[in-house]
C-alpha cells in the first residue's frame, strides 16, 4: 500500500478546504478501489508539526493523526494552501519544509495547493522549475522565489514529481487529475461526477483580474504602467513609450520586463483586454463597441489576443459572465 501524507501547516488563517477536500475525494477514491476488489491504494495520513491546528478564529480544529517525524517514508504529500502572510507561514513551518525536501530527495512526490506553492518554494524544490499559485499572489509570489518560472495562466503544473496548482477551489481539479494519476482514469470520472468536478480543466486564465506589478521601485516604469493605463484607447508602440521617457528602446524593453514581469506589449495587452473583460460583464455594449474602446480596431487580432489571455473568446466571455447581454 502506497502513503500519502496531507500537510497541516501551522498558523492562523490557513485554508482547511483544501485539507478537507483532498482527504475526502482520496479517501472516496480508496472505497471505489475497494469496492471493485483491489483494496485502498493509499493509507492517507494528516501529518504536522503540532497536535492540533486552530482554524478561522478556532471555529474549527484539525488534529492531525501523526508528527511528521512519525512517518519515515511516503510516496505523495499534498501541501494545503496558506494564510496570507506568506513570509510568517513560511517562517512557522520551517521543520515542515525541511522535512518536505528531505522526502522528495527519497522519492516522494508533491502537490502544492493554490498558495501552498510559498511552502513548496521555500524549499528550494521549485527553483528552475515550473509552477502556479493563486493569481491574486502572484506579485509578491515573483518578489521572493525569483527564480522559479511562475506561470499562473496554468491551472496545473506537472514536472519532475512536483505538482502545483492555480487559486482557490481550483484544486478540486488538481485533486481529480491527481486520482487519474495514481488510480486510474475511470476513478477519476467516478470521483469527478460524485464531486461534480469538471475534468481536463487546463487554465484559471479566465478568473485572472489583472492589476499589474506595482511592487517595484523603478518610477520610470510605474510612469509608463500609468501611461499605458490611462490611454487605453490608443495603440502605443513600445518606440513611442520609450521615446516619451528618453530611454532606449532594449534598455526600456529590459527594465519594464525586471519590474513587471512582462514587456511593455504583454503589459499593454493584459490592460486592454482587462478592461475589455470588465466591459463585457458590466455593459450592454457590442463586442466591437468594447473593442474600439481598448484600442483595436482589428476584430481577428483583438480575438486572438483575448483568447490569448483569458482563454476563451470575447463572445463566450460575455455569455458567461453576462446576465444581461447585448443583442450582437
């Protein structure tokens, strides 16, 4: 039998969904095995650091059934997402993620849930590797693990025996995708319709609200971040922007992608197509209304770069999220 070891983090605020969802769907998963005649594929164990962990102002309590110095040896661990003080969560749990790292250096495998991914960071284990967190985190995410290659359009990631996921109850599906993993696929179905989890969910790019990096010291950028948001209606060539603040055009290419995280056209489009977004869900406007307004006068291009970055298309968009939709 296989082990499998969900984290109880200690802190304050920390998400008890995520602990609670995971052990039930992999412990439903072990009674479907059971009940077809292969017997539980995993002993599922809740592993901390403290006897019992306090939750929402001691509303609820979890304790859990074993030390992590109890369990020598486990082939997956599940880290639940944390508080939002993510430099004192990392801080309270360092036996944990000592202990984390030594288990994946003996073959252990690792999810991280939503902003668990700051444990999972902290280790070192991420560095030069792939991976996804809550939108909402990911700014002050990029300020202190700067060398892990943070993509929060995806809504799983899976590389070298490390998982990670998007925000919120977006885990259900990494849950899911884990079960089809390590059981097989028609559990996975059974487990998703019991749940009523969609399967194959690759993206959280549509739930992104896109506020930029603000975090940085660098003015001349901020300058031109209010520039870019302030002028939505115009199409701004990155020759003008630099030009505008005397700097050269790869050294302003340089010092905008340092800041943000993105160039100066990735910067420009997510601003264009968030306030697209906004206006597709709040007003009567047609979709080319909405596209004149951000600057695009190119129906195809600006579907493209919509798609780009929500994932969806500016019609399906408006159908989702629009009770009260325009007639074209």
């Amino acid at each position: 039998m296989k082990h499998l070891t969900i984290i109880v983090p200690d802190g304050e605020g920390n998400n008890l969904s995520s602990i609670v969802g995971a052990y039930k769907i992999f412990t439903r998963a072990n009674e479907y095995w059971k009940q077809s005649g292969r017997g539980e594929l995993f002993k599922i164990e809740l592993a901390g650091i403290s006897k019992e962990v306090e939750y929402y102002g001691g509303l609820f309590t979890v304790k859990p059934h074993t030390h992590i110095s109890a369990i020598t040896k486990t082939n997956l661990i599940i880290i639940p997402s944390l508080n939002h003080n993510y430099q004192k969560a990392v801080k309270a749990n360092k036996l944990l993620i000592d202990w984390v790292e030594k288990q994946y250096k003996h073959g252990a495998e690792i999810a991280s849930i939503c902003t668990g991914a700051f444990m999972l960071a902290s280790s070192g284990l991420l560095d030069g590797k792939t991976c996804s967190t809550h939108w909402a985190a990911a700014n002050t995410f990029r300020t202190m693990f700067p060398e892990v290659n943070l993509q929060t359009d995806k809504l799983i990631t899976d590389e070298n025996g490390i998982y990670t996921n998007g925000g919120a109850y977006s885990f259900l599906n990494l849950v899911i995708y884990l079960i089809e993993k390590y059981y097989d696929r028609p559990t996975a179905i059974f487990c998703s319709k019991v749940f009523q989890i969609e399967m194959d969910r690759q993206s959280q790019s549509a739930f992104i609200i896109f506020t930029g990096q603000k975090l940085h010291g660098d003015e001349v950028v901020k300058k031109a971040q209010a520039y870019i948001e302030s002028n939505l209606h115009e199409k701004i060539s990155v020759e003008h922007l630099s030009s505008k603040f005397a700097i050269g055009r790869r050294n302003f290419d340089r010092r905008f992608i340092k800041a943000t995280g993105n160039t100066p056209v990735e910067y420009s489009q997510r601003v264009k197509i968030e306030s697209a977004k906004k206006a597709l869900e709040t007003s009567r406007k047609t979709i080319n209304e909405v596209m004149y307004e951000v600057g695009y006068s190119d129906m195809k291009a600006f579907r493209e770069v919509f798609r780009k970055i929500t994932g969806i298309s500016p019609l399906e968009y408006r159908n989702k999220y629009n009770k009260d939709k325009a007639l074209a």
